[in-house]
C-alpha cells in the first residue's frame, strides 16, 4: 500500500524532442493503417500536455499535425486542429489529471483522444463524404491501455532512485 513518492527531476528539451520523433517515426511505421493502430504522436503529445503544459504546447501540437497531415497525404490541417485541440485540452485539464492514479488517469485520457479522433472523422466525411466506421475508435481504446506504459517510460529519466543519499531527507 505505501508506494514511494518520487520528486522527479526536470525533463530536458531534448528528451521531449526526441520522444515526440520516435513517436512520429512510430506512427511512420505501416501498422498504422491496422484497425486499432494508436496514434503515438496523439498520446505522446496528451502526455506532455499533462506532465509539462509549459514546455510542449499547442504551437507544438500544430507543427506534428502538420507533419502527420504530410505523412498521411490527408487534408493539409486535418491532424493539426485535432492535435492542437487534444493539446488544449490536456493543458485544460493537466491539474486535475495529475492527483490521480495512472489507471484513472487513463480514464481521463479517453474523452480526450475519443473527442479528437471524432473530429478528424468529422473531418474526412465533411471532405470526402465516407465515414470510416465506428470501428476505428478502437484506437483511442488501444492507446488508453498504453498509457500506463508510456507514462512508465516517459517519466523513467525523471526519476531519482528512492535511497540515492541517506544524508538528505529528499
């Protein structure tokens, strides 16, 4: 019952930047056109929206839903307000998300990406009037299972050791 209660270090720039690469180079992989396939770039971006809202914001979230609008030959902007909505809302909601423990943070996580990932179906119908299917929310399920994953390995570097120093009470 009585787990530790880690201070975490700063997260460097640099490790935000390089997770959110090797979140679009797995959403470069060709498991993305799977049923179930999760949008890495969506979840990396809701985490860091939850645990550092000050250093990857919604100018950020813009600029990787360009990137994905390129990569999916979609309709340039598609990604883009659907991640930088997902962006707002995590900032929106990051204090709140923060007390809970990672399974109901998981919990709170779903509204989010099931909101954005309705908009860009919204989004293509509006385009090409074909719907994709209500099985492609599946996705957003499969990410929430993930997330006690990625928060794991997201916040491993921030992590002290529980008896680093026995001299200092912190």
């Amino acid at each position: 019952m009585s787990r530790p209660h880690y201070i975490l270090l700063p997260v460097s720039q640099v490790f935000i930047g390089f997770s959110l690469l090797c979140a679009f180079l797995l959403n470069l992989l060709p498991w993305g056109h799977f049923v179930g396939a999760p949008d890495f770039v969506a979840l990396v971006l809701v985490f860091w929206g939850i645990h550092q809202p000050r250093k990857v914001g919604i100018g950020l979230a813009f600029f990787m839903g360009l990137m994905m609008d390129v990569h999916d030959s979609t309709l340039l902007g598609e990604n883009a307000l659907a991640y930088t909505l997902l962006s707002y809302l995590a900032i929106m909601v990051h204090r709140r998300v923060m007390w809970f423990p990672i399974m109901t943070q998981a919990l709170h996580v779903l509204p989010l990406l099931l909101l954005t990932q309705a908009l860009q179906l919204l989004t293509r119908f509006i385009v090409s009037g074909r719907f994709a299917g209500w099985l492609s929310f599946i996705e957003s399920v499969v990410a929430v299972i993930l997330w006690p994953v990625i928060t794991w390995i997201l916040l491993a570097p921030q992590r002290r050791a529980v008896d680093r120093d026995h001299n200092r009470p912190i």
